[in-house]
C-alpha cells in the first residue's frame, strides 16, 4: 500500500486516530477496573 495520494494518506490518519483512541480507552477500562480490584484487596 502506498500513500502517494493524499487522499490514502488522510485515511491512514483517519484510521490510525481511531484505533489509537479506542486503545487509550480500552486501556484506562482495564486500569479503572485493576485499581478498583487492587482498592478491594486492601
């Protein structure tokens, strides 16, 4: 795949801000969730 066009390239963007966001997200759940376990145990 190359992105010589703008256009590719915006896409790929696109796409990497979206799957970089939902990581971010899906990251604080599960440390939300180990800190409230780890507050539980003490």
């Amino acid at each position: 795949m190359t992105l010589s066009s703008p256009n590719m390239a915006t896409l790929a963007f696109a796409a990497w801000r979206l799957f970089k966001e939902s990581l971010d997200k899906d990251f604080y759940q599960i440390q939300g969730s180990f800190g409230s376990r780890l507050s539980a145990m003490h």
